[in-house]
C-alpha cells in the first residue's frame, strides 16, 4: 500500500515539525541561498563566518524561548537553527537576534 504523502515526508510525526506551519520549499530555497550568499561573501571579504560560541549561546537561547521555535527548527524562515546560529551573517528574521 502506498504511503501517504505525509507519511512519505515524516515518518514519524511527533518527531517533525506540521509541515503547515512552515513556509513553502520556495520560501526556504530563497532563504537558504539568501543565506548561503552572505556567509560566502563574508569568506570573500576575510571576515569571520562563524559565530563566537558566546553569540552562538545568546542566539540560541533566544530561541530556546521563542514561540517560533519547533523541534529545533524556526517556523519563520524554516531554518535549522542550531545550525543558523553557528553562523556570523545569520539573522533571527523577526529581528530578536543578529
Ligand atoms: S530565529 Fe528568531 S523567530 Fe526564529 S526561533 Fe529564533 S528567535 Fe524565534
């Protein structure tokens, strides 16, 4: 029997974030190459890509306590953020954090 589509995308759903509740894949692939684009050109530049682990710590604690944040993924911009944190030209897109 074949899968539904939900099933498909998250085999397990209380593990997953409600796909619903996420911007569309068009939505991330923007934002992930609007991304992906700043840490590049701050590499360009010489500057330093990643975050200090002090700022990694602050951003990720403002999120620990946002509503935003589900299964460690923000519903905003769709993003990893244990990963988006690490990152210096990342930005919390409701401008909680930079
Ligand atoms: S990036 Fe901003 S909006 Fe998203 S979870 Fe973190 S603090 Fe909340």
């Amino acid at each position: 029997m074949p899968k539904k589509k939900e099933e498909a995308i998250c085999p397990k759903p209380d593990d997953c974030v409600d796909s619903k509740d996420m911007p569309s894949l068009m939505e991330m692939a923007k934002n992930l190459a609007s991304d992906g684009s700043k840490i590049v050109s701050n590499a360009l530049k010489g500057n330093q890509t990643l975050a200090s682990d002090a700022v990694r710590e602050y951003r990720w604690s403002v999120c620990q306590t946002c509503p935003m944040l589900e299964n460690n993924r923000c519903v905003k911009c769709g993003c990893f953020m244990k990963v988006k944190v690490a990152f210096s030209s990342s930005a919390c897109p409701m401008d909680k954090w930079n």
